[in-house]
C-alpha cells in the first residue's frame, strides 16, 4: 500500500498533539480504539528485536489514584482512562536471550540450533565491558514511547508522557520487582477536556534550521 | 478532528513496517515526503519540551559512502536515499536551557522573566546527583527514532533504525564534536527493493499476553 496516510493528515495529526495535562474523564479510549494502541505497543520494534519490555495498562481507579501522589500529584494518572507504565526487564541475561531465540523459532518456524550464531552475537553484546543492560533496555522502551504517542496521534487520541514520577514506588504499587521489570517512563491516554489551556498554547519548537541538519 | 486515520489503516501500517534491509536505489523519498518526515522529527515531543538533540540528514552519495565502512559495512546507508544520525546536544548546560527559555518566550510571546521558575526547575533537575545529562539526552533521541518509524510506516515509507555503527567515527565524519553534538542511533529512509527478503519474514514478537499486563 502506497501513501496510506496523506501528508496533510499526518502534519495535522502530529501539530494537533500535545502534552494533554487536563482528560476528560467522561470520555475514555474505546475498547476498540485501545486494542489498537496496545497492538501498536507490541509492534514497537527493538533493536535484535528483543522487546526487552513489558507494557502494564493501569485502568483500575483505585491502583490510579495509588499512582497518583507517586506521579508528584499529576492529575493525568487518575484523569486519563488508560496509564501505560513502560517497564523494562532488568538484568537482561541469556534467559531472556533464549526466550527470544525460542518465539523467534516458534513464529518463523525454524530451529534453536539455526539461530545459534545470532544466538552468540547477541550474548557477546551483553557481555560486552561498556554494555549497562538496564540503560540500553530504557533506550528500546522510549522508541516505544515514542511509537505509542505517534500512533495514538493518528487516532486523535490523545497523551501525555511522564518522566515526573517516582519509579521505586510504582515498582511497589504495581508489583514489578517481583516480575524482575522496573518501570522507567510513563504515558497517560484519552481525551483532552474541552477547558486544557494547554491545548491551546502554541508548540514551541526550536526554528527548523536549528534542528536539522542537511549534509 | 476525531479519528483522522482508521484503526484498520494504523494496524495494517504497523504490520506493513519491518527493518529494511534492501532499499530500492531507484526510488529515493520524495521531497514532499520528506519535508513531511522532517517536520516530524522537528514535532517530536521531549521532557521540558527541551529537544536535546539535532537531526543529521545525510543524503550526499560521497559521505553515505563513507558512512558505510563506520556502519559493520551495512548498505543501508548507501541505499537508502535519506539517512537520519540522531544526536545528542552534549553536556547539556544553562546556556541551552538558555537557548530553550528564549525560543519559548520568542513563541508564546511572553517575556523570559515569567519563565524564571520553570527555568530553575530545568537547571535544578540537571544539578542532581544522579543526572547523566548524556544518558538522558539519548533517551529522549529515542522518543524521535519511534516517532519517526511510526510516522514513516503512516506514509508507506520504509525505515530501517541502526545502532549498529561507530559513534565516534559517525561524529568525525560529519563534524559533530566541533558543534557540541554526538551521534547516538540512525534510521536509514527510503522505500524497500523488490527483493527484500526481510519483508516477507513473520514478524517476531512475544504474545500480546507477555507483552501487555492489564492492572
């Protein structure tokens, strides 16, 4: 398929979005609108596609409003219908290598065996001296984020993304240590409320000659 | 605007997408498109709204040719008619915050006095202890490279992200280091050869179940 979205429609679409700060609650993301998103998550591409992530999808009022004083007191946690916490799996080891290498086998149908040598590549990368797990697994999550706002952008549903929280606590509250998962950035999804000044203020954005670069 | 682009489209689009491998050398992006990609990666939302970054947009045949050798010799760099170097502003220090408070003054037509306390926030937060203003200059690069798939998969335009290429030499070729910038991650654009294998490979994913936790 060619041009599937016109240009005029994406431009409209990404100028459109914004930090939502105020939802409105009255309006939640569709059941069918959501299932799109969450598939959207899951096509997040990684880097040897490891996916070395799991998304959790808080809904229930009560865990939000839990979220909520761990988030400095946002709003948008319990406002927004749908709180993606992007989490990573801490500690990547040749486990979670060999999970993969075994979906991988599974969905392509081949063998563990034919995947040995890219087996091999990817625990030298861990294994090599410079190489922080976590950080390069936090790297993978924000291309996640950013896929997610994009995509939600397309649907007109709106995001706000949330670095201002405290990851210890929604570790707690969520159970994720337990699940070897740190939470790492945070995304709130639904629809802005008719009164967010914030809709309405303009996109600053440096000159886009100061941004890119033709070389 | 409600529901711009259909669900259909946005799942078919995200499937459609893979990591390129073999881009078709005949047929670059056009320049309507790709003024609309650029405006994407100028769209891309970060923390602060600071954007940390600049996007390095290599479309000269000769330093292509140079990237590749810098790049495990992977030709998508030289195939791909547009090749994009996400980069880091480094050592971010209050003279970009500087930089930022006066580009938002310059758009929301106030003054830079009314925005002295959310400069302080800025400068407070890159003064704790914990702050690797590298680490998480590269994580909000990050949100651009998912940003940007995803917007390019919206306009049936391939992609392919790269991290598999020396930063170092990336920054001496293109002269990065004397702007203060680094390179952190790359996506080659263009549109896929016939004969790509890759694109007809299943995609690789963990079951939506192991992906997504609903809470």
């Amino acid at each position: 398929m060619s041009h599937p979205v016109s240009n005029e429609t994406v431009e409209h679409q990404l100028n459109w979005r914004y930090a939502t700060k105020t939802f409105d609650t009255a309006r939640p993301v569709s059941d069918t609108d959501w299932q799109t998103l969450e598939r959207a998550l899951v096509l997040t591409p990684s880097s040897f596609g490891l996916q070395p992530w799991k998304f959790f999808v808080v809904t229930d009022p009560t865990v939000k409003a839990n979220l909520k004083p761990a988030t400095f007191n946002q709003s948008q946690v319990v406002d927004a219908s749908h709180v993606v916490v992007f989490a990573i799996r801490r500690d990547l080891d040749e486990i979670e290598i060999d999970r993969f290498v075994a979906r991988t086998a599974e969905v392509r149908g081949t063998t563990i065996e034919s995947l040995s040598r890219f087996r091999q590549i990817m625990v030298g990368f861990f294994k090599s001296p410079k190489m922080d797990a976590d950080e390069w697994a936090t790297r993978q999550v924000y291309i996640a984020l950013g896929f997610f706002m994009a995509t939600a952008a397309m649907m007109g549903i709106d995001t706000c993304p949330i670095e201002g929280f405290d990851p210890a606590k929604y570790d707690e509250i969520l159970g994720l240590n337990a699940l070897g998962y740190g939470s790492v950035v945070v995304a709130a999804a639904g629809h802005r409320a008719a009164g967010d000044k914030y809709a309405a203020a303009a996109k600053v954005r440096f000159k886009h000659e100061d941004v890119i670069v033709r070389i």
